[in-house]
C-alpha cells in the first residue's frame, strides 16, 4: 500500500491506495507545529477508524509546499510506517517537461496536479487548484507545463475584510439567492461567490486566448465544486486530483 500526502498551507489531504484503489483519504488542518509523534499516532488512529492495517504500508510519498514539517514528515515515515518518503521536488521523475523560467520555483502541488490531470484526459489542460492560493496551470496537448496564474485564495480574501473593514461580519462561504445582496451577509457572500466565479472563468478565457490551443478546465481544491456549480468555463471537478498524481508520481519513480 501507498500513503500519499499533499501538505497544503492550510489543510493536508492523505489518502491511502491500494495498486491503483484509493482505500480511504482525509483532510486534516495543517500545523508546522505538529511533531512527528503526532503525526504518526494520529495517522495510524485513522487508518484503524477506516478498518486499514498500517503496517501494510510499503510507501509514502509527499508533496509539501510547507518546508519545515519536511523533517516531522520524514521521522515520521521512518518511525511508523518503517519506510523513508519521497518528496515530490528537483530530481524526482514526473514525466512531464517543465517549461517555467526556474522550474525550482514551481510548487511541487502544481507540478502534481499538472501530471495528474494529463494523465487523465492527454490533451491541452487549465488545472484550476482552490486552495489558500488559488492557482491556474497551463499544460500543453504535448503534456509539457507551461506556467499559470496565482491568486489569493477564497479565504484569505474573506479574512483580509473580516480583518480590514471593522464592521463587517465574519460570513460563510455560500452561494447566495441574488448577486444583488438585500442585507450585508448576502452582500459579501455575493462579492465573495460571484467575484471569484469571475475571476476564474476571466484568467480562463484569457489563458485560452493566448494559448491558441483547446484547453480542457479541469477544477480541484476543498471549494472547486462550490465554484465550478457557477462557472461557465470549468468542465469537471476532480477531488482526488493531488492524491492521483502522486500515486502516478511515486509509480513513475519505482517502476519495477
């Protein structure tokens, strides 16, 4: 079995396979200040809860855009699955050209996402990831990555005018029942929903345009399905988007 873990600023998603089965996945805030220990205990207490026997686990492999859990994450392979992880970075094979100027600067969760979608539907690609940062990648029809677009995440958006605009409230994230809000909730959940459906089918039709090749919108992120449900521009949600590309990751890394 494979562990697969792709640490986000804000949320780390594991998810656990079997060949090419996801047996079970969870999601789980991030926190630099996690030790290994915690990690470990937790993660085997999360595999018993899904009935997964953990000592059954050849592999683990991550992608982290949070450097300094890289050690945790280390001792924590090593101590309680009894094997050292592959870090998804500079000299991991991924299969897919990297055409950025400094293709060290491109966020291994980019890169995943990237290699995922292509595997999936081998054509021109937009891979939108609704994370804390919202990120646009573009993918050739020849599966080469080209670069992209990054953009402050829904929440970090909602925080900065929670924070900044005293008399505005703290809201959920929702669709709300007009763009014209009639009261101050509906009014930022509008602004919020609609402003970020905008933006995104706005970057697409833009990165289409000078692309000059047809480009499949492929979505993922905890908040995908909540934009994509508006956007005009998004073809397919994919959940497991991260999770798949470093299963195909790892395999192209250890192919026997």
């Amino acid at each position: 079995m494979l562990l697969a873990i792709d640490v986000g600023n804000t949320n780390t998603v594991l998810g656990v396979y079997e060949g090419k089965r996801l047996l079970d996945h969870w999601r789980l805030e991030t926190s630099a200040r996690r030790t290994s220990d915690e990690y470990g205990i937790l993660l085997r207490q999360l595999f018993q809860s899904s009935g997964i026997d953990p000592d059954k686990v050849r592999a683990v492999v991550v992608s982290s855009v949070v450097p300094p859990l890289q050690f945790n994450l280390e001792r924590m392979s090593e101590r309680y699955f009894k094997t050292r992880p592959m870090f998804v970075g500079p000299g991991v094979k991924t299969g897919m050209p990297i055409l950025y100027d400094n293709p060290r600067e491109v966020g291994a969760d980019r890169i995943v996402n990237a290699v995922a979608a292509y595997d999936k539907h081998h054509q021109g690609l937009i891979v939108v990831d609704f994370g804390t940062a919202t990120t646009l990648d573009a993918v050739t029809p020849k599966g080469e990555y080209l670069g992209g677009a990054i953009c402050p995440g829904i929440n970090i958006s909602m925080e900065a005018l929670f924070q900044n605009a005293s008399k505005l409230p703290r809201v959920e994230l929702a669709r709300p029942p007009h763009v014209v809000g009639r009261n101050t909730v509906h009014s930022i959940q509008s602004g919020l929903f609609y402003g970020y459906v905008g933006m995104v089918d706005g970057i697409c039709a833009r990165i289409q345009a000078e692309l000059g090749f047809e480009a499949r919108v492929v979505a993922t992120g905890g908040l995908a399905p909540l934009v994509a449900s508006e956007s005009k521009l998004i073809h397919e949600v994919d959940e497991f988007l991260t999770l798949e590309g470093l299963r195909i990751i790892y395999g192209r890394n250890h192919a026997s």
